[in-house]
C-alpha cells in the first residue's frame, strides 16, 4: 500500500481478539456449498461460515494465538477440519491446500508487523478522550444472522447493534446512525428478492451500476426500490438519517416503481414477514422519472424536479430524512442536501 501513498504501518491497529480465517475454513466452506448443489447460498467462499463454526463450537484460533506456540494450535486445529474434508464431504484437497497454506503462513508474518492490541480497551479509552470512532458495516440487514432473509444470509450480526458486539462498546456510545441504501435494490447469490426485475430494466440497472459481486464478480440480481425492507432496517438499526446512493443509475427511466407493501394471500402488508416466497408479491407506486444525465450534477439546486420527489417520497414514507445523494462514483459526485 505504500506506492499508494499510505503508510500502514503506524496506521493499522488489529484485535488480538479477532479469529483467524485458516487455509482449511476456505476449504470447508467450498466442500460445504458444492455438496449443496441447487441449494447453495452463494457463498463468498472465503471461509467465514466455518470460522464461525468454529467460534462458537469455542474451538477457534485467534490473532493473539499467533504470538506463542501457534504451529501446535494450527496443526490441532486443521486436523479435524481434514478429517471433515476427507470423511464427510469425500474432498480431495491436498493440493489445493498446500498451496493454500505457504501464501497463509506468509500473510500471518505480515500480520505480526502490525500493533496487536486489545481493541475493546484502545476504542473506549478513545472514546474517553472524546475522540470519534467510525464504524462501518460490511454487508446489508438483509444479511443478518438474526433478522435477514435466512438461511440466505451471512454468519454474523451485520446491524448497528453487530458494532457493539464486534468493537466492545456499549450501546450508549453509539451516536448517529447512517443508513445506507442504493436508489434501487440489489442482491448477489440466492435468497428471496420480491422486486427484482428480470426482464431487459433489471439487465439496463445492472450494467449501469457495474453490479457485480465485489467478491465474487457475480452479476448481482437488480430490482425496485422496496420499502418495506427499506424501513424493516430502519427499524432494525436506529437509523437516524440516510445516504441514498446510485441515483445516476435510474437516469434512463420515465417511470420509476418503489414497493410500499406487500400482497399475501390477498391482504396489503407493511410489515416485513418471517419468510418471503412465491406467495408475497410486490405492490408498487409509479414516480415520474428524471430521464436525464446527473452525472454533472454538483449541488441540489441542480437537482430535476423528479429526483426531489423521488427523495421526499422516500422520506415521507420512512420518517427519515435523506441528507446525502450520490449521482455517480467520484467524491465530488456525493452531495451533502
């Protein structure tokens, strides 16, 4: 990083708390969704599911492992997950892991050259000396644990409550909550999707916002704006206000479509539903789209008049207020409202 232009050294602090994703998690997490064939969950596959398998299961190694006696902890650690490989899902992963494990062992001496330190301990004393902490969350409600899409869902808390769990901050530290959210909606992998557009819109929306899996390159499904999930998280989090991004990307359209509620079994719902299938369809309010290029765009007086209602829809509807809009990837294209 540093013919980048950033130092790391000096800057980059890691927890001696956080668990180590091994050569061989990477290895159970492919074994794992290849046995599942139609019903895979389209796993990043790197490792995260059996690492926390393994976390909770109480037997898992961490950063500060490394500092004393690790060869033996690795090496009781993997034997079991061989025994997995070989036994349960018949996976012939010699190869793969060698290969695997010198690229590992070479990262984990890297990590040795960063501060590890007791991170819980190192944000409250920040937080003490009235310091801001910022924290951000990797991956969508959606993808919660608890309250996502299940099982179409991540292995960890990925709401604003994750931060206190995953930081070691009480929740009375928490200040604002940012939520945000696309001008439309998305998803990579498998897992219930009741707006998304499979026809020539939903491939329009896809290449205009370059989705794809930033992990996996996946195409990414693409779909309405929906806010009935939209205020689920808003519920879920405590937002307290909202970034809107990818407003560019609807540029082209006359007509734009928002879910505000859901049809099952013949009755209008609001509320989010313990499970979504073929049963729960999508019902959609028209809003008149801007039709025209935002990518110049550089403060909100510039704004069409059909992206100020697009955003004071989205507010009216939610309770909370949208104060910063992107119209495409670049800094000076975020704009504070």
């Amino acid at each position: 990083m540093l013919a980048k232009g950033f130092e790391l050294s000096g800057n980059l602090f890691i927890s001696r708390k956080a668990h180590l994703i091994l050569p061989t998690h990477r290895l159970l997490d492919m074994a794992s969704e290849q046995a599942k064939g139609d019903t895979k969950i389209g796993s990043t596959l790197k490792g995260i599911g059996p690492t926390y398998r393994d976390k909770i299961g109480r037997e898992g190694l961490r950063v500060g492992d490394i500092l004393a006696g690790f060869e033996e902890k690795y090496a009781s650690r993997t034997e079991s997950h061989k025994h997995m490989l070989r036994d349960f899902y018949h996976f012939d992963y010699e190869e793969i892991l060698e290969a695997c494990e010198k690229e590992w062992f070479e990262g984990i001496e890297v990590v040795k050259t960063f501060p590890l330190i007791d991170s819980e301990h190192y944000l409250n004393e920040m937080l003490h000396q009235g310091k801001s902490v910022l924290a951000e969350g990797a991956q969508g409600t959606m993808l919660d644990v608890d309250f996502g899409s299940y099982p179409f869902v991540t292995s960890s808390s990925t709401i604003c409550a994750g931060a206190c769990t995953g930081l070691g901050l009480s929740p009375g530290k928490i200040g604002k909550v940012l939520g945000i959210f696309k001008a439309y909606c998305t998803r990579v992998g498998s897992g219930p999707f009741p707006t998304e557009l499979k026809d020539d819109t939903g491939e329009a929306i896809r290449k205009a916002g370059n989705e794809f899996g930033s992990t996996t390159g996946r195409p990414r499904r693409c779909g309405w704006l929906d806010l009935v999930a939209l205020k689920y998280a808003i519920m879920l989090n405590g937002v307290t206000e909202m970034i809107m991004m990818k407003a560019d990307v609807l540029d082209r359209f006359d007509v734009l479509k928002v879910c505000v509620g859901y049809e099952i079994n013949g009755e209008v719902s609001e509320i989010f539903p313990f499970e979504i299938d073929d049963q729960v369809n999508p019902v959609y309010v028209d809003l008149p789209g801007w039709n025209t290029s935002l990518t110049a765009v550089r403060n909100v007086a510039e704004f069409p008049p059909e992206l100020k209602s697009y955003i004071r829809f989205i507010e009216d509807e939610t309770g909370i207020p949208v104060t910063i809009a992107s119209v495409g990837p670049n800094r000076d294209q975020t704009i504070i409202l």
